[in-house]
C-alpha cells in the first residue's frame, strides 16, 4: 500500500493466507480459540515524520 510516496504493509497479511489449504485455516483457527485473550490498548498510526 503506498501513502504520501512511502510503502506500508497491509494491516492483515492476507496474501499470505489467501493460498493456504484450508484444513492448514482450521487448524490456525482452532489455535487461536485455545488462546486467552489479553487487555492491549493499540495506538493509532502515524507515519514517520507526520
């Protein structure tokens, strides 16, 4: 993705899943349920020297 001439990756990766089986999904998702989730505050983006 580019913003103001600089390239940035997507917020999700979603070319690198886009070509997975989906058992491999399953499996990814089945984990991820396992998971406790946590408390994270997440700060809002701001490209270098803005």
């Amino acid at each position: 993705m580019m913003l103001s001439g600089h390239l940035y990756n997507t917020i999700m990766p979603w070319t690198m899943y886009g070509g997975m089986k989906e058992s491999d999904l399953k499996a990814i998702y089945a984990y991820l349920k396992t998971v406790e989730p946590i408390s994270n505050q997440v700060v809002k983006f701001s490209p270098p020297g803005e």
